[in-house]
C-alpha cells in the first residue's frame, strides 16, 4: 500500500471587526513602502481576503473613522436686533 499524502489545509482565523479595522489602516499608512502581497504575507492575511475587506470599507462596513460623519463648519451670520414695537393696546383695570 503506498502512502498518500496529505495536503494540510490552512487555518482559519476569524478577526474582529477592530482586528479587521486596524490592518487596513496600517495598509493605508505602510502602501507607498510595500506592496499589498507582502503586506498580506507578513500579517497572515489571505489576499483574496483582504481585497474583500477593501471592498465592504468602500462600501461602508469598516468605516474609516467610525459611525460619525464629518461636517462642515459654516460660520452663522449674526442675529439682528429689532427695535421694540410701540404697545398697541394697553389695559387698566
């Protein structure tokens, strides 16, 4: 009987969304120095897996800085004052 051989298979590791978050800033600060195959080699991180992180940050699952949105500041004009009315009408009793 000849001995087969067996292919191990890889392990699966489920990271969090803050895990999940974390490695694409660092890809986002370290992208000009190395080149995505790397990034993904040295951090054990599938490729195909990280380009689909990559897709839902596009889309909005793994927001870049949380669930808030940045607005604008416009500066609001100052409230004019209005001259007090003359009474119209005034009661005695």
């Amino acid at each position: 009987m000849e001995p087969k051989s067996i292919k191990l298979r890889r392990a699966v590791r489920f990271r969090s969304k803050q895990e999940i978050m974390d490695l694409l800033e660092k890809y986002e600060s370290l992208k000009m120095q190395t080149s995505l195959l790397k990034f993904c080699k040295d951090n054990a991180v599938p490729t195909a897996t990280f380009h689909t992180w990559l897709k839902h940050r596009h889309t909005g699952k793994y927001a870049a800085h949380g669930k808030f949105i940045a607005l604008a500041v416009e500066p609001v004009p100052p409230v004019e004052t209005v001259a007090p009315l003359p009474v119209f009408a005034s009661v005695k009793l």
